[in-house]
C-alpha cells in the first residue's frame, strides 16, 4: 500500500457515498474502493441512501459489508425509507459525513469508478496544500467519448487557486465527483445545501471562497471515471437557477470586492448576457454601464434600457456571456486581440 503522507498527522479519509437509485452502478463504485493503494485500514466508507425506492440497492450495500470489513475499511450505512421525502444529494452528503470521524473527505457519487491511486495522491496533495483547501482532480468519462467539450476544459485548467477561481463563475471549476477537503472545510461552511434539484457542487464551492478558502487541482492523470447516463442528477437543475447561484458569487467575490468602484460591461447582448443581467441584484444592475456584441443586428440598439456597442467599444472590467468553443475559435480570438487580462479586466460567465 502506498503511504506518502504524514505519520504525524491524523490521515484519516472517508469515502463519502451518496446513493438514490442506481444499483446497476453501485457495485463498480464500492469495488473501485477497495482497489485503492492508499492504506486501507485508513479508509473509512460511508453511505447515505437518500430513500432509494428500488429495493435492489440495499441488497449491494449489505453484500459489500463483509469485504469492506475483511479488507480493514470501516462501512458505515445510513440512510432513510423510500416513503420518506429525499433530502436531495446534499442532504445525503451532511447525514453521510455526520456518521463518520474522519478527518479527510472523499467525495464518491454512486455511479463513478475511482482510479486505484485516487485516494493516496489527493490526501498527499491536501497534506501539502493545507486544511483551507479544497482540491479536485480530471476524469474520464463512461462513455468514453460522452460531453469530450466539457471534459477537455476541465483537463485545460491548471492547478492553481488563482486559475480556478479565476474560471469559477462560468461553470464549477472543479468537478464535485473529484473533489477531496479536510473535515474543516465541511464544517466551515455549515454543510452542503439540502433539497432535490440544488446545485450543492456550486453553492459549497462559492460558500467555501466567501470565507477565504483556497482551491487546488491534481493535474495529470485522471482520478475518477465519471459516469454520464440520462439519471444523473444533473439533469435535473434549472439553467435559471444555476446562473443565479453564479452571479450572486460573482457580485460578492468580485463585484463587491475586486471591482468595487467600478462599473463594468457584458459582452453578449443575446440570451445568456440578457439572462446574467437579469439574475443581479438591483445594485449590480446599476452597475453595468453597456453591453457589446459583434452582432451588427444588435449594436446601436438597446438591451435592458443600455447601449449595445460595439467590441471596438469595449472597456474593462467586463464579463464574457458568450460561450467558450462554439464559434471555431472567432470569439475567443477576438477576446485575445483585445489584450485584456482574465481575472484582472474580465470573467467568464455562463
């Protein structure tokens, strides 16, 4: 077994699980555990099943009992009837950690596969990074060939705080299957949000960056197979509220702060820039002086009662509404030509 982290310290890591449904894929997810190279006696497993209403799932919960056991992982189960309300995957997540000591996480969802090295290179990363971190990871997809745009801009990103946070408010910077942080950071924030259909990754990540907190990434090899299938619960988010969680982030870590004498522009006048305005406050609505647009149907009219110009008209701070790898490159080469500097004049935002 592979130990590169302090003996000093207390390395504990639950594997946190949360489970509604899905028994065709749990059985690969708590084999991927045992797998691990990090030392097992270690390793803490903790399910919550969040009211699964096929009665198959229990059935591979309690069948994985004895080998968890035999291979010196504590197995802890929890979780709640099907004729009781779901707690959504956050809830599942809070009921899950409860029920363990550890005093590192490990967050799992039930359909995903773990590399064999995920554990012992994310618990070395966290010994590094320090108890403020949250620390994430790539991945590879089941399908293999599933959302390749989406899974490619994570493997872009690097694994500096200042690269992470610099990229998120256009989507969740690091994927929560891969996300690993220290019992503190749980605790810091008070818990994921609760609630079917809640957008817990973001709203823990932006609760975690209002308090100070620092991101990092395991760059490289991927730690996780992420599984894409029609029940993910992904699936289930409203658009609307995902870009309102995002730019009330965006107004309290870098409008209130970064930019707070400023005003700024948006630059994409169609529906994802008119969406954005309408998600802000009424004090950061008074703070966007124009939008731009390349358009030429749009500029010189008017969006929300403001000028659209055009991008010759731009001036910084600005945000991006216009969605990366769509345009064969055109809009992201007319964002470098302007040779403003993400995360000093600009966002992305979507």
């Amino acid at each position: 077994m592979v130990n590169d982290v302090p003996d000093s310290e207390d390395m504990s890591a639950a594997i946190i699980i949360p489970v509604r449904n899905g028994a065709d894929y749990l059985p690969a997810c708590l084999e991927s555990v045992l797998k691990q190279d990090y030392e097992l006696h270690r390793i803490t497993v903790s399910i919550y099943d969040d009211g699964s209403t096929d009665p198959e799932v229990q059935n591979v919960i309690k069948d994985f009992k004895q080998l968890m056991e035999a291979a010196g992982i504590e197995y802890c189960t929890n979780g709640h009837p099907s004729t009781v309300a779901p707690r959504g995957v956050g809830g599942a997540r809070n009921e899950a950690i409860q029920a363990c000591q550890s005093a590192y996480l490990i967050f799992l969802d039930a359909d995903d596969v773990m590399m064999t090295d995920r554990v012992s290179r994310q618990m070395k990363t966290l010994a590094e990074a320090g108890p403020n971190t949250i620390v994430g990871g790539n991945f590879d997809r089941i399908p293999a060939d599933a959302t390749p745009r989406y899974r490619d801009y994570h493997k872009r990103l690097g694994s500096s705080h200042l690269e992470l946070f610099n990229h998120s408010f256009r989507d969740a910077p690091i994927a929560m299957p891969t996300i690993a942080c220290s019992r503190d950071v749980w605790l810091n924030v008070n818990g994921f949000e609760e609630g079917v259909g809640v957008p817990e990754d973001l709203h823990f990540i932006y609760s975690h960056l209002r308090r100070g907190g620092e991101l990092a990434k395991e760059c490289g090899e991927p730690v996780i197979r992420y599984r894409y299938h029609p029940q993910m619960t992904s699936f289930g988010l409203d658009r609307r509220e995902l870009l309102q969680v995002r730019a009330r982030a965006f107004e309290d870590l870098v409008l209130d702060v970064q930019w707070k004498a400023s005003t700024f522009m948006i630059w994409g006048a169609g529906r994802d820039g008119r969406a954005f305005f309408r998600c802000l406050s009424q004090e950061g609505k008074q703070r966007v002086r124009a939008f731009v647009d390349v358009d030429l149907k749009k500029i010189g009219t008017r969006c929300h009662g403001l000028e659209v110009l055009p991008v010759s008209g731009l001036l910084a701070p600005f945000v991006t509404c216009v969605a990366l790898d769509r345009t064969n490159g055109a809009f992201e080469q007319n964002l470098e030509r302007t040779g403003f500097l993400l995360g000093t004049d600009f966002y992305y935002i979507s």
